[in-house]
C-alpha cells in the first residue's frame, strides 16, 4: 500500500466535527449551532456550554443559517486541528455575510485562550472568545456583544470543575455519557499546549461524579467514560483537591480518594454500567488501578495508554516522566492481571532529533507490545511549549515516510487482534446504527471493539452476545446468538 494511502486510512478526530443536537427547548427564544473538535473532553465541555446557555433561553439547531450565536469548542494539540477551525470560522462569516448579518459567531475552548487577539483584533473573526475555565461567564459576554462591545474571557481558575452544572446530553445516543473529573493538567509535556490552555490540574469532589453516575444509569445510559487530562493523578480528600493535599493533615490524608478508589465506587453504581476511562499518563498509573479494573466485571477491558515514542532518549526530551523500560514494565503488570486487555496508544513521529535508531526503537516496542489500536501523528512545533525552543530539525518527507511505516505496522497488529476474535463470542452494548444501512446495529465489546450485526429484534442500549464471523482491522461483523 502506497504511503498516501496509508496515511488517508490513519484518521485524524481533531478533523471532525460534530454538532450538538439537543432536544426543543420550549423556554427558548433564540437558537445556537455548537460544534466541537478535538479530544472527548472538548464534546463533554460543549454539554456544559449547552447546559449554561438552555437555562438562558437557547435551543439548539442544525441549520447555522438560522442560529442567533454559533460556537466553535476548539483544540489547539496538533497544528492541523487549528487550519481546520479557522476554515469554518471563515465559514460562519461567509454566512454571516451573506444569510444572517445579526449572527453572533464564538471560539470556545483550548485554541480560545491562545488565539484571543487575533481572532477578535487582527483578523476579526469571531465576536466572542472563551476559554475553558470562563463558561458561566457566557451570559455576560454575550449580553456585552450585543451591546456592541468584543467580548473575551480566557482566565484559567484553580478551582472550575462544573461540578454543579448537569450536561445537556440530549445530543448524544442516550446510552453512552462521558463524566469529567478532573480538569487541566501539571504534567508539563514539552510538546504539549494543555497546561497553558486547560490550567494546572483539579480533581472534581467524587460526591458530585457519583451522583451524575447515578443519574446517568437512571436515565438509561449503560456506559459512562470517566474522562480527564490525567485521569490517574485524581486525588481527591476530605474536603479538598490535589493541589491542597500536601497542605493537609495526616488524618485527612488517611482519608483521601485516589483514582482507584474512585473507579471502584462508581463500578459499584450499577454492575449493569459499564464503565470506561481517558486518558491514563504511563507515570502516573498504578497497579492498584489495574487490579481495580480486574475486581469488577462492568469496568472494560480496555486501556488507553499514550506512549509517544519508544525510544527513552526521545521520552526524556518529551519530559514523559518514564522511559521505555518502565512503560514496558507497567505493560507487562497489565496483561499479568488482565490477560485480554485491550491497550491503545497515542504516537508521535518526528520530534525533534529523532534519529532513524529512534524511529526503531518505536517499531520493536509496538512490536512488544501489539497495541489494538492508536492514533499516530507527525510533530508539529506548538508555539510556547518547551518543544518550540528546540530544533524541528526531521525533514518532512522522513516524517511522513516514518509515519507510513508505523501506521502500516499498526494496522498489521490491529487485523491480527481482530482475526483473533473471528468465531468468538462477546457482549456487546447496542449504541446505535451502522453508517452504512439501518438495518444493522453498531456497538463495541469491551475491548471497544467495533461490532456491526443484523438489527433484529433489539434496540439501543441492550446488551446482546454476538458471535464475530468475519472482521477487517477496524471492525468485528458478526450475528446475535
């Protein structure tokens, strides 16, 4: 397979983006049209926008040519994320140009906070700027726009979690929900734009995840994905957050709540829940995590762990906080305690000096470790992170030559995982329709397989066993038993 096609196959989720659809709001005078890109914590963000801006008498619409303000919940990781955004906010203004001259049009999120002035002065893109950390500001804003005044707040707080907000997810399947419980990050990747966009990190208090678990399952979603920067560094204790902890006395230290403690408490929610969990940093996890994963049947047998790069030398110059052996290690632990664990990964192809031993190096470790799946990427220079001061010095076409060799080894791995499961049988969890006809269902396994099979006598959110009769390396097609 030629390099272009390996490339047009590894697909890229900051690229797509997708609307929020919520159901009539019978208070609602005015209509807003939100669409996020980027990482699962920028769609639960866009239920929280969504959540602030119902209560102030908005519904949402599909039709942008009918919205009164339009928001884009944007992500700044990877450059070409940003070329995407800024082509629909030109969009947004070719609309409002030409079909809805009374058109607010909004830049929420990661890219907000480091875009602001040239988005609202330089190149007059966008009427309102908010960061992540400023959502209940939203009513104040735009009440400044219409006013006729720019309107901007990207100040990142110690302390936001929503907790007290409930999400809109009207949107959504109504069988799959993402939880946020912690937000920002203190990790300090240098090639990373999280701690300057999201903040230094905060766990949220766990009465609050409970509860909006607990409602969730009540309202009949059958899995809820426990989402953060670092899900792992979740600490929570009597009465306070991470960043309070080494102020704290012994006894409330004796009574703190780290991540393991919090995934054994909402497995206990419901053992018809099913429970998943993003983004786990290899630093940061630990055997306690795993062995809670193996206690409950309704916690799934799939971890995402980034890795980055297989070389040490690159890892350190990352500032990951391991290096290969220790991953290796903490990959070993995995499969000793979940023997059919499901372990995916993030990659990144060129960073600065890497050298062909490097880009190796990366190879075998894929090779140890037969990730199911990733998503794999070359370096682009993130202005302001630590990586920018240091040399790009991998030319484009090693890149990209690096990159196909690494995708293509991927999708080896993923059809080997995949051909394993041909004429095995697993539950499955009904989240809707196939893409490519009605009459067939669409769910993943607990490995977070995709399964498509026949549509039958069933309906979202059921669990169903299905038998896998055939597979490509993305996807499981099998038949209900």
């Amino acid at each position: 397979m030629s390099i272009e096609k390996l490339l047009e196959k590894n697909i890229d989720e900051s690229k797509q983006g997708e609307v929020l659809q919520l159901s009539e709001n019978k208070k609602a005078n005015r209509k807003m049209y939100i669409e996020s890109y980027g990482c699962q914590m920028n769609f639960s963000d866009s239920e929280i926008v969504a959540s602030i801006l119902t209560n102030e008498g908005f519904s949402t619409t599909k039709d942008i040519t009918e919205a009164d303000l339009v928001f884009v919940n944007t992500c700044s990781i990877r450059e070409k994320a940003e070329l995407t955004v800024r082509k629909r906010l030109e969009f947004y203004n070719s609309i409002k140009r030409d079909k809805n001259p009374g058109m607010l049009v909004g830049v929420l999120g990661c890219m907000a906070e480091r875009l602001k002035e040239k988005f609202l002065e330089e190149e007059k893109l966008v009427d309102i700027v908010v960061g992540p950390d400023s959502y209940r500001d939203l009513p104040n804003l735009i009440a400044q726009v219409e006013d006729g005044k720019k309107a901007v707040n990207v100040f990142l707080s110690l302390e936001e979690t929503y907790a007290d907000i409930s999400p809109v997810r009207l949107g959504g399947n109504g069988v799959t929900a993402f939880v946020s419980i912690t937000r920002g990050c203190d990790n300090m990747c240098t090639f990373c734009v999280v701690p300057y966009t999201r903040g230094r990190e905060r766990s949220r208090n766990p009465e609050s995840i409970l509860k909006e678990c607990q409602d969730l399952y009540n309202d009949g979603y059958r899995e809820i994905t426990l989402l953060g920067q670092n899900v792992d560094s979740y600490l929570w204790y009597g009465g306070g957050a991470k960043k309070d902890f080494k102020k704290a006395t012994d006894s409330k230290k004796e009574n703190s709540l780290t991540f393991a403690n919090l995934l054994d408490k909402v497995a206990q929610v419901n053992p018809k829940l099913r429970i998943r969990f993003s983004t786990s940093n290899p630093q940061d996890m630990g055997i306690d995590v795993i062995e809670t994963m193996a206690k409950h049947n309704n916690i799934c047998d799939h971890i995402h762990l980034p890795v980055q790069s297989g070389s040490s030398r690159i890892l350190e110059l990352m500032n990951r906080g391991y290096d290969r052996e220790k991953y290796l290690k903490l990959v070993d632990e995995i499969k000793l305690r979940i023997p059919d664990c499901a372990i995916s990964m993030d990659m990144i192809i060129g960073f600065c000096s890497e050298t062909e031993e490097d880009h190796k190096e990366t190879l075998s470790l894929m090779d140890y470790v037969g990730y199911d799946f990733g998503y794999m990427y070359k370096y682009s220079v993130r202005p302001n992170t630590p990586a920018s001061r240091m040399e790009d010095n991998v030319p484009a076409d090693i890149k990209q030559r690096r990159l196909a060799e690494i995708i293509e080894k991927q999708q080896a791995n993923a059809l080997q995982h995949m051909e394993a499961k041909v004429g095995e049988t697993y539950e499955v969890l009904i989240e809707g329709f196939s893409k490519k006809s009605d009459q067939h269902f669409y769910g993943r396994t607990t490995h977070n397989s995709a399964v498509i099979f026949e549509k039958e006598n069933h309906k979202l959110g059921d669990y169903v066993m299905v038998k896998i009769e055939e597979c490509t390396s993305a996807t499981l097609k099998g038949k209900v038993l």
